[in-house]
C-alpha cells in the first residue's frame, strides 16, 4: 500500500502479488480482505486470495495474457516483438477471488489472465510504476 500512495516503484512477486491485491480490495471495498495461505477458514468476500478451483498446485510453464498496458510494453521491449502474452513459470496453489475482480476494474486495474482465465497479473496505469504478477518471471 505504501509504495502505491506514495507513487513508489513496486514489483510484487507471487506472495508480493497476494499482499499487493489485497491492499488493492482493503482499499476498495473490502476492509478485512485478505488471503486463504494465511487465513486457512477465511470464506469469499473476505478471502480475497483463495485455493484454485481445482484445488492443484500449478507448477511449471504456463502461458500469461499480460495486461494491455506497460507491461506489455516492457516485455515487447525485452523480446523486440508484440507481447501479448508470454510463457512464465509458476508454483502456487491460489487465485484472486473472481467476485473482487470487477470492482478494481471499476478502480483502474488492468488485469492479466493465466490459461484458465484467472487473474494472474495487474497494473496501475495511472502509477508510475506498480506491477504485479503471481508467477516468478526470473528467466
């Protein structure tokens, strides 16, 4: 929360992407948001952060929709070609809550979706630079 009030620099990184949304919702909506990892019976609205559907851990390469902004920008600068999308490296076993999902669009949220289509990368574009992913981009 601080490094977006301030108009810090911010790159979130899976738990960073966790803590970053939900400060987004606690901000925007959902007071006591927070994440099934650390709050194992917390039930949607709260849960902002829950278990995938499936109940997996998904693990390995996936292909990312990276949202329509300077993230896409950034990796089609990196690759010299248009980024749309990219193939990234996951490990994790949660997903942000599809209920919330709407309403920090309505806030200026621009999302990026995983091969099931759940939220899986956002941007402020109204920030300097707040980006944030839940897969680990280090290769």
């Amino acid at each position: 929360r601080f490094s977006r009030v301030e108009g810090l620099p911010f790159l979130g990184i899976c738990w960073g992407f966790q803590a970053a949304v939900i400060a987004l919702a606690r901000d925007f909506g959902y007071p006591c948001a927070c994440s099934q990892e650390v709050e194992e019976d917390a039930m949607p609205p709260h849960a902002i952060v829950v278990k995938r559907r499936d109940g997996i851990l998904r693990k390995g390469a996936s292909k990312v929709r990276l949202p329509e902004g300077r993230m896409q920008a950034l990796y089609a600068e990196s690759s010299k070609s248009v980024a749309e999308s990219s193939v990234e490296r996951y490990r994790n076993r949660f997903e942000v809550w599809p209920g919330v999902k709407e309403q920090l669009q309505e806030h200026g949220v621009l999302f990026g979706f995983g091969p099931d289509n759940e939220v899986d990368a956002f941007e402020l574009p109204t920030h300097p630079f707040y980006m944030d992913v839940q897969y680990h981009p280090e290769f």
